[in-house]
C-alpha cells in the first residue's frame, strides 16, 4: 500500500472514534526534498510532507463544530461564519451547514481555531482533544505558539505553503504565480472579484505543479509563518489583485486572533517512516483510511 494512498490523522496512534461523520482530507505529496529557495528567500524544504489539496471547507468545519462546540469553547465558531448556522443553547449547539455553500472555503477561523481543527484531527476526532496534540493550546486565545516537534498534522510552515504553490520539480524553478505558470487570468483563479464571493474548493481547473488548488485566490490562508510575534497570510483571496496572488506577496504580522470574513486554511500533514505505519498496525493502534479520490 503506497503511503499516498492512505490518510494518517493520529500521530500518537489513537483509535478514531465513529460518534461523528469522519472528515477525510485530499492530500498531495510533496517531494524532492533539499530543494532550493527560490529568490524570495522561501520554499527550501528539506524533507517530503503532505499538504491539502483542498482549502478547509465549511462541511468539514462543521464536523468539528457538531463534535467540539456544543458549548463554542474557544471560541470555534463565529455567527459571521457564511454557510455555517449554530442552533440550541450552550451545552447542545448544533451546527447545519448551508448545502450551496458546504463545499466552499470555511472563513472567519483565526489562527487558533484552525490549531484546534488539526489538534482534533490528529487526536482522532469525535470526542478527542482539541488542545493538544500538534500544539499545546490549553485554552490560549492569544499569544505566540508554534508547532511541536513531531507534529503529524498541523497548519503549513511558509516554506512548506510557497514549495506546494510555486515550485515545480520538473525544471526544479518557481513559478510566479500559484498555477504554474508565470502568468494568471480570472479563468484560472478566484481573484479580482470576478466571482464576487468564494466558490467551491477545486472550482478553477488551474492547480499548481504539485497539484493543489485554490492557492492562489478564492481565501488567503493562514500559514505558521512567525513574524513579529504573529503569523502571516498567503495567495490573495475572491476580493484580490492578480498581483497577491504573487510568490513574492504576503500579509505578515497578523495577530493570530485575527478572524476575518477574507481567510481559511489547509492543513499540512508529515509522511511516517514506513516502519512506524507497520509497527502501528501490528499493535492496533492506527487507523488508516483510504483518500477519496
């Protein structure tokens, strides 16, 4: 079995539990590690990881939600959420979401939010954990955190964001733009109003070399990025000028509170040795489901 073929959400090797829908993830690989930054200074990573294929879109958050947010701890769920509707009291919140909208970009997540939907994920969602696992939250709704050492799903790194975007290991370059190619038009990306709002994940047929979608467009994402105490968006959104979605452009500084109606996420994931995944399957520890294709 290829290690693309399988999603791994548990990184300490818990059982998921089936109370709740499983959310599964469309992951691309990323290899040909120890490539070179490009003139940006970005985009040199040493090792092969997993990156979304897709942003987070509002019927995978709301999982989350139904699981995690009966009593909107940490604030997980915003009311400006478009798509996303909360119902019953605190204690028994019930999430439903909008079925036009289910397949677009989840927004309005800060930093932390998107931190506790891989926490979930890599704790084995249903009832897991949200506060630790790829980062130790503890209730924290403000302040600088980074990623643990070892953490299996996680928000991208910047390097790890700009190498899925713009680099192509066939001619071993950059891109300047998240498509491929040196130049972009609205026939290939969610930008410059041209769809007035966001559209499904994978809407626009034009990927990166490696094969994600929607990286430059639709959402500016959060990515780990630590600059001045904060982190950093990246790709432009629905409301962009063509020249945001450039390599060489980025919001930095970006308090990781930030909830904005303009931004989501895609999660990262590290690919185990395959020496862990068979020792973990011989234990019984491990769930391994199959991607969607």
């Amino acid at each position: 079995m290829k290690i693309q073929s399988i999603i791994i959400l548990a990184a300490t090797y818990a059982s998921i539990t089936t109370a709740s829908a499983l959310v599964t993830m469309d992951w691309v690989s990323v290899g040909n590690p120890g490539n070179a930054a490009d003139t940006t200074g970005y985009g040199a990573v040493e090792y092969a990881y997993q990156i979304g294929k897709y942003e987070v879109t509002n019927a995978q958050y709301a999982e989350f939600l139904n699981a995690k947010g009966a009593s909107n701890s940490s604030g997980i769920y915003n009311s400006a959420m478009p798509g996303i509707t909360q119902s019953g009291s605190s204690g028994s919140f019930t999430y439903t979401v909008t079925t036009t909208l289910a397949n677009h970009p989840v927004v309005c997540v800060s930093w932390f939010d998107a931190a506790r939907f891989t926490n979930w994920l890599v704790n084995g969602q249903g009832s897991s954990n949200m506060e630790t696992g790829a980062y130790t939250l503890n209730g924290a709704m403000s302040g600088l955190i980074t990623a643990n050492i070892g953490a299996q799903v996680y928000i991208p790194n910047e390097n790890e964001w700009y190498k899925a975007a713009y680099y192509s290991a066939t001619n071993s370059n950059y891109s300047l733009y998240p498509n491929g190619q040196n130049t972009i038009g609205i026939l290939n990306a969610n930008y410059g109003l041209s769809f007035h709002a966001t559209s499904p994940v994978g809407n626009y047929s034009s990927a990166s070399a490696y094969g994600t979608f929607d990286q430059g467009g639709n959402v500016w994402e959060w990515n780990d990025a630590v600059v001045n105490s904060a982190h950093a968006w990246r790709g432009g959104s629905a409301m962009s000028l063509d020249s945001h979605l450039e390599s060489s452009f980025s919001i930095s500084a970006v308090s990781p509170g930030n909830e904005n109606t303009a931004v989501g996420f895609r999660v990262a994931s590290a690919i185990p040795e395959p020496t862990s995944i068979l020792l973990s399957m011989v234990t019984g520890g491990m769930m391994l489901i199959r991607r969607k294709r």
